[in-house]
C-alpha cells in the first residue's frame, strides 16, 4: 500500500506574532527540517502545503524534492491545506500532520499506517479526550469527498469532514502510550508560553 505524508505549514501563527512556526528551531534545525525526515522515512511521497506562493518561495530551500500545494481558498484553515493535498496525494492513504508539532514520534506514525487499512480515517486521541485531527491517517478518497462537502456547506471545522465518514478508528493514548511513554507526539507550539515550555524542555 502506497503511503503519502502531507505536511501542512500555512498557518497564519497569529498567536505567536505571525511567526512562521516550522522555522522555529529545534535539535541542530527546524521544526520543518525535522517534520520532514521524520515523513521521508515512513512515508513513500511527501507532500507540502502552502498557504499562497509567497510563503512557499521562502520555505522553497527546505522543500526541494518533494510535491508542493498552494491553497486555492482563502481563510478556509487547515481544510484548504487538505483539499489541495488529497488531490495531490498518489496513495490511498495520507497522514496529515501540522507543522508545529515539534516531537512528531516515527513508530507512532507507522502505528497509525499499520492500523488505517480497511478504514476511512484513524486518529489518535490524547490524554485529555482531545481528538487529533491533524496528526491522524485517512483514506484519500473517502475524506477528500467529505472535505469538499464540509466546504460547500461554509463548514471548515477540521473534524467536520471526520464526522461524514462511515469508518473511524479513534486510537486511545494508552495505546499510543506503549510506543511514546510521555506521549510528547501530542505537543504542539501555539503561544510564546508553549515556545518557553520548550526551552524549559530542551535545557533540562
């Protein structure tokens, strides 16, 4: 079974000053850098999405190599990132996953690959109850559909597409849990708070 990665990076990162988050850094690079050698090894083709032209030519050298999607609609959110990625995607099933997501855990990613065959989506809950729709694998066909139904109804909750499909695996945290103890594939850098909480992390 062929498996596509799509790699959304056009948030706006209102609530960190407009910063582009996959630039943030972490280890020896960036967020992005290390989202994608984590997708290169679990996945067969990467895909990118870009908010508008503009972002992509300055993410452009990070890239290289890979498929690229601008979004086509405007203020649509993730969904739009999603639309244009499922259209690209060459495999029956992609793991989308945000770009902020600093500590994105491969064996977690293959779990869900694993465990997507004969479903329409499979999508981790964390330990607060919480859904993670965008660290989460789906059937190309099934959720592209549901997607653009969710868009022509002005809906763009990312789990509103979720809600159309007929076959969900939601994958609990204690599962997930064997494989990541601290469940850190969870974190996800939204506020100046969460990037010090980050820090807090790297130095101890």
């Amino acid at each position: 079974m062929m498996r596509s990665s799509l790699l959304l990076t056009g948030g706006l990162g209102t609530r960190l000053n407009g910063y582009e988050k996959a630039l943030l850094p972490l280890k020896d690079g960036t967020f992005i850098e290390n989202t994608l050698q984590i997708l290169d090894s679990v996945s067969d083709e990467v895909i990118v999405s870009f908010r508008d032209e503009e972002q992509f030519r300055f993410f452009e050298e990070y890239v290289r190599g890979r498929e690229i999607v601008i979004d086509k609609l405007r203020n649509a959110g993730p969904l739009a990132g999603m639309l244009e990625g499922f259209k690209k995607a060459s495999g029956a099933y992609v793991f989308v996953v945000a770009c902020d997501m600093p500590y994105l855990n491969r064996e977690v990613v293959e779990l869900l690959f694993d465990i997507s065959d004969g479903h329409d989506a499979v999508i981790p809950v964390n330990p607060s109850g919480q859904k993670e729709p965008l660290h989460a694998v789906y059937r190309k066909r099934a959720m592209f559909d549901a997607i653009e139904f969710s868009l022509s109804k002005g809906i763009r909750s990312v789990m509103s597409p979720v809600s159309g499909l007929d076959d969900v695996l939601f994958l609990g945290s204690e599962e997930i849990s064997k494989i990541d103890k601290g469940l850190m594939t969870f974190t996800n850098i939204n506020t100046p708070h969460d990037l010090d909480m980050l820090e807090t992390d790297r130095s101890g």
